[in-house]
C-alpha cells in the first residue's frame, strides 16, 4: 500500500528504506526485534540506537488510511523528535545483574536467530548446487533450474494458485543472462519464476511495468504479433538496478528477452 519508489524520492535524504518482500522477512524482523514488528501495507520508522526492548512509542508504525496518506504522514513523523529512551539503569549490585542477564538473553537470542539464518543458508547453497549440470543444453537446464525454484520457493498448496505458466526462452536471454556482470544467475531465476507465477506483479521490489514505444510518450510497445514488452528489477539497491525484459503475448504466455542494464532499452 506504500509505493517505495514515491517514499524513497520523497524521503530518501532523511531516512534508509528497507522493503520487506516476504514473510520470511517480516518472520525476521519479529525474531530480532519482538516488539516492533510490521507487515504488508505499513510502515515502521525506527529511530537511530533501536534496540529489543524499546517502547512501541519510540518506533512509531505508520498504517494507509483513506485520510492522510502514508507517505504524508512518514514525513511528518521523520519531523518529530523521537521520545525519550529508557531512563538509565541505576549503578548499583541488584540492578547491574538484572541488566546483564537481559543482556545475555539478548545474546543467546541473537546468537540462535544466527544459526538458524545460517542453516538455510546452508540448506539454500546446497539446493542451488544441486541444480547445476543436470543438462548439457543451455535452455533445459534452465528450465530446470526455473521448475527446481518454483517447487522450492511456491508451497505445494499454493502451487495450483501460482503455476508456471507457458513460455520460450528468446534467442538473446541465456547469453545475456550469461554474459552479464549485473547479477548472479540464482537472482535471475528467482525473478523469471516471480513473473511466471504473476508474483513478480504483486512484489513492489519488482516494479513491473510496460515498456514505452518512446521514451517521451506513456504508448506501450507492442511488436508486430501484438505482444506488448514488459520489464522489472532484478535488484532495487542502486538507481542503476538490471533490469530483465520479457514479451507478454496475447495468449499470455511468457518469451524471455535479456537482461540489460537499467538504460539499455533493446529488446529484439
């Protein structure tokens, strides 16, 4: 509900902007930081030297609402002052053990969110590992590699509301794919897999949308076979994100273009 691109333009100088994609994230967030979590459609604004334990207050959510926009009101409270933090603990025997043993559950805590990040890390280099030389013809391993994900990534009672659907691979995309510096090939499959479930389309990180005939005017570019040209993010870090571009054909089924960097318009 809050366009990051419209908040970043508007508030980039004043505060970072992190976007949480899925829930994993938001799974995360929680674990770290019980009491300032935030979900879809909001927006949490934490204040420098956050720490577990901070009052609600001090961390403000901001939620849509049909008055006051978000973004509106997101700069507005980047233009308060914080409240109070916790008074200091007092420096006596009693309470000094009370704060270090919340310290160390804070510790223990931390260290165990630790292990289990680095076990599906773990888990997630050895499944990608596993995808790699199954074929030796370019265009099926991918397509295994895209199946490999999809089955990974869409719950199996998700995957009849979120199916593959048709698509060629066009004659520039595993070389462009190959070739580029950009972004690794994981990410790559990640994001066809996004655009052939219709996720990419709900993901604001992706920022999909159609491509112009002419830079200077809002008309689509449509090709002779009347597929209309689409791209998105690869990556939404730096203003110069890769971008991967597709035809969308009236059938709907999917052709893979290449993947270029944000100026390169080109697609054949």
């Amino acid at each position: 509900m809050i366009d990051p691109a419209q908040l970043s333009q508007d508030v980039g100088e004043q505060a970072q902007i992190a976007v949480l994609t899925d829930h994993a994230a938001a799974t995360r967030l929680r674990n770290v930081l019980p009491e300032l979590a935030v979900w879809g459609g909001a927006a949490r604004i934490f204040h420098p030297g956050v720490r577990p334990g901070d009052p609600k207050r001090r961390h403000p959510l901001v939620l849509s609402s049909r008055g006051k926009t978000a973004i509106a009101k997101i700069k507005e409270v980047l233009t308060e002052p914080p409240t109070a933090p916790r008074k200091p603990i007092p420096a006596n025997a009693v309470d000094n053990d009370v704060a270090l043993q919340s310290q160390r559950r804070t510790i223990a805590m931390l260290r165990k969110e630790n292990r289990r990040l680095t076990q599906r890390l773990d888990t997630a280099e050895q499944q990608i590992a596993g995808t790699q030389a199954v074929y030796a013809d370019p265009e099926q391993q991918f397509r295994y590699e895209v199946e490999q994900c999809w089955l990974r990534r869409v719950p199996e009672a998700n995957r009849a509301n979120h199916p593959l659907i048709p698509y060629t691979v066009g004659l520039h995309f595993l070389r462009s794919a190959q070739e580029t510096e950009l972004v690794d090939r994981r990410k790559i499959v990640e994001v066809t897999v996004e655009i052939l479930t219709g996720i990419a389309a709900t993901n604001p990180a992706r920022q999909v949308h159609r491509m112009r005939a002419r830079e200077e005017g809002p008309k689509p570019r449509i090709r002779s076979d009347q597929a209309i040209a689409m791209r998105c993010h690869l990556k939404n870090d730096t203003a110069g994100a890769p971008r991967l571009m597709w035809w969308k054909l009236p059938d709907q089924s999917i052709e893979l273009g290449r993947i270029a960097h944000h100026d390169d318009t080109h697609l054949p």
